[in-house]
C-alpha cells in the first residue's frame, strides 16, 4: 500500500492494541479537509513506537494475540489524549 515494511510493522502492531488505521487516496483538493479531521484522533506514530520499544517491543509478531478490550483500555490509559 506504499509504506515501508517497518512503518507497516508499525501500524500492524497498534491495530493489534486496539488501534484502528484508516488509509485513503483522495484527490488533492480534498486532502487538507480530509487530512484535518483525521488528525483529530490520530497518534504520532514516531512517538508510540518509541514507547512500545522503551517497553521491549522489537517489531511485529502476527503470530501474538490481540489485545482484550481490558489490555486495550491500559493501553490507552498510558497515553491519555495523545495526538
């Protein structure tokens, strides 16, 4: 889907934690709009990769479990309101 094999390590493991990812192609006068309301809910995937290796991650596993809906909340409960 044009990403890299890492970022798309990257972006497997955050659905795995209860992430949800949104990828589109859209014309580029509609790309600022769409862009902004993306935005309003997204993380800063630099800053939670870094997170997820201070914590022992090292790259995606497809073969590790999903995360529960109680895994998920602690998940995000350590990241607040990151955007």
């Amino acid at each position: 889907a044009g990403v890299s094999k890492e970022d798309a390590e990257v972006y497997a493991e955050g659905v795995r934690r209860g992430g949800t990812l949104v990828s589109a192609r859209v014309p580029d006068a509609d790309r600022a709009r769409l862009d902004g309301i993306l935005n309003r809910s997204a993380v800063n995937l630099q800053t939670r990769k870094a997170a997820w290796q201070k914590a022992g991650w090292t790259n995606y596993n497809p073969a590790a479990k999903a995360y529960s809906a109680d895994e998920v909340r602690k998940e995000r409960s350590l990241y607040g309101t990151e955007v």
